[in-house]
C-alpha cells in the first residue's frame, strides 16, 4: 500500500461531498498519474480523487463535510491500494 507523507488538511466549500484534492506531487507517492480517480473511501463509499495544481502541495483538500466526520484534523496521511482509500488523521 503506497502512502503520502503527512499532509496539512485543509476544509474546501466548493467541493463536491464525495470529492477530494490533492496536488499531482502527493498523487505521484500514491501512484496516481492522472488527473482523477474514482475510490473507495475507506469508511464512507465511492468518492473522486482529483490531482489539481491549484492545490497546495503537501495540502488535502476535504469537503466541509468529510473534514468535519474525520474531526477537522490538522494534519493526516492518505494511503492508496488501488482502489481503496485511507485518510489516517493526525
């Protein structure tokens, strides 16, 4: 299972409930290549990963309601299978 080093999360209002962002960089430790991915979120279902370059790198973006399920974290690390995703915070 690949993993991102630890990420400052951060709490994004114009994405979509089962949507994530993560700049290309962190993507590329997960072994993501283009520009998004439908996953299985661990925990909560079928969400989109998107790789954007708006995204600050060493950022995760969440939307306000995943932030806030996850506990508003500071801080975590998302690790990928394949197909499954893990958001561990921190």
């Amino acid at each position: 299972m690949k993993s991102t080093s630890t990420l400052k999360a951060l709490c994004a209002a114009s994405l979509k409930p089962n949507q994530l962002s993560i700049h290309p960089n962190d993507g590329f430790d997960l072994g993501m290549m283009t520009t998004g991915y439908e996953v299985d979120l661990d925990g909560t279902g079928p969400a989109y990963v998107k790789l954007q370059n708006e995204c600050p790198p060493d950022c995760l973006q969440l939307p306000p309601s995943l932030f806030e399920r996850l506990g508003r974290p500071r801080q975590a690390v998302v690790k990928y299978d394949g197909t499954k995703l893990f958001i561990e915070p921190r």
